[in-house]
C-alpha cells in the first residue's frame, strides 16, 4: 500500500477520509496523492472568452492554494510523501484515471450518513468510483472517529480468488490486526443450503489461511432477515472497526446484487468499509 489516492472536496468528510490515508501512508513511508477535480467553464462558450480564461485561470490558482494545505499536515521529518493534483474534468472518469496512471494501490474516500441512506445513491461518487475501478477503496465514514483497525471483519458469499482477497491481508499484516469471517443467510434457507453454505467458506477459509500465513482466521455464520442489520450488530458486538466486502462484475442479477450490495454498505455501516473487487 504504497501509494494511495484521496479525492477531495475540501469538505471535513474528504479531511477525514485524508487523515485515514495519512495513517496507513506512515506505516509504509508511503505516498498519499491529494485529488481534486473541478469543472471549469469552456471559455469558447461564454461572450467574453478572454474574461473567462481569467476566471479559470484565478479559480486554479485558488483550487491549488487550498490542495496545498493537504502538505503541511506532514512534518518535515516524516517518510510520508504528498502529492496533489489537480483536474478539470468529470469527477468519477478522474478519479478511476489517476488511480491507474500512478498505479494506487488504494482508494480511500468519505462517505456520509450511516443509516440514514437507505438505498444506494446512484449519483455518488464513492459508490460510482467502487463500481467503475478494480482497485480496493476504502469508504470512511464521517462520524467515525477511531484510528486504524485491529478488528477486521470479512463479509463473504462464497470461495473467492487468492488474488481478491489479497490487499485485505496485507492490510491486516500491516496493521497487526485480528480477522474474521462472517456469512450470511436468509431465514427462508433450507438446511440443506445452510450446511452447503458452510461447507464452502469454511474450505475456502482454510485456502486462505494457508496461502496467506494467516495466524488464525475464524468464522461466523448468521441468519436473518436484514443484510444490513445484521452486520451492523456483528460489528459493535465484535468491536469491528474495518469491514471487508468483495464487489463481483460479472454480469446477471447475481453480479449486479452483490455489486451494489458493497455500495450500499458503504453508505449504512458506521466504521470504514473496504470493497475489494473480483
């Protein structure tokens, strides 16, 4: 983890989500990259196209004064680099760009309001960025206000790829924090689906602490009828202060539920989410 990039728009959600950044970013004397996209107007669009050049011209130089700031947050004695960039453009298409273009190996972003959205806001930026990127974002909630996470929870369906699960374990490896499984089942489940259920993540759990040298990986599995309920009392029974999900793309009802159901979780649970993506 690098390099790990942080949109920003200069709200206290977006400073929350930098200070998390900046945290991790010290463990690894790594570097944080401030972005920050705006829309300029086209000059050739107005009546005065010189007037608006000018305009632009003092809004960049004020846009860049206030990314500025993001670097003197860092003392001058830390091995922690900030960079900052700044974009005219369309906000999620910019993000997903510069993410790719200096190979961030995450993403992290604020989100707002745990439990009072309820449903998946289409025209978010966070949850546009989770579906548009392959890269692991990490979605800080702004009423959190613990530090880097020693309880790890990771929510999951099904035997995922060694390969998805990565960045979370070397996460946690560098955090020195304890993680844990959770799946979920509905109340109208038979027992037979139940036990197969199971059967699947606790195979898949043993891969997992194999390849990756896990000291232990234990697991829970609950019934209910709310998702997110459900996991919500998990987490503050547990002491979770990071929850895990992976985000599939492939296409059919069943890649799309499971695609949006990350993205709503970003927007009900109170402690970071990180979606990893399949």
């Amino acid at each position: 983890m690098n390099t790990i990039l942080v949109p920003t728009d200069f709200s206290l959600n977006a400073d929350k989500a930098f200070d998390y950044a900046l945290q991790i970013a010290r463990r690894v004397a790594g570097e944080v990259i401030v972005l920050h996209v705006c829309a300029l107007p086209l000059p050739e669009y107005a009546t005065e196209p010189e007037g608006m050049r000018e305009y632009n011209r003092l809004r960049a130089v004020e846009l860049q004064l206030r990314l500025d700031q993001y670097r003197q947050r860092v003392a001058p004695d830390e091995w922690v680099r900030v960079r900052t960039l700044l974009v005219d453009g369309d906000t999620v298409d910019a993000i997903v760009k510069k993410a790719g273009q200096y190979s961030a190996d995450l993403i992290v972003m604020g989100t707002r309001g745990a439990g009072i959205i309820k449903a998946l806001l289409v025209g978010s930026h966070t949850a546009a960025v989770m579906a548009a990127t392959d890269i692991p974002v990490i979605a800080v909630p702004d009423q959190y206000t613990g530090g880097l996470p020693d309880h790890i929870l990771l929510a999951i369906a099904q035997e995922e790829r060694e390969s998805v699960l990565a960045p979370l374990f070397r996460l946690r490896a560098l955090f020195g924090a304890g993680i844990r499984t959770i799946t979920f089942s509905e109340n109208d489940e038979s027992a037979e689906e139940l036990l197969e259920h199971t059967r699947t993540v606790r195979t898949a759990t043993r891969k997992w602490k194999e390849a990756f040298s896990l000291p232990e990986l234990p697991g829970d599995h609950i019934v209910g009828e709310d998702f997110f309920a459900a996991i919500d009392e998990y987490v503050d029974l547990e002491r979770i202060n990071l929850l895990a999900m992976v985000t599939h793309r492939r296409g059919g009802l069943q890649g799309l539920f499971q695609s949006s159901l990350t993205r709503k979780m970003a927007y009900h649970t109170h402690v970071p989410l990180i979606s990893l993506h399949a």
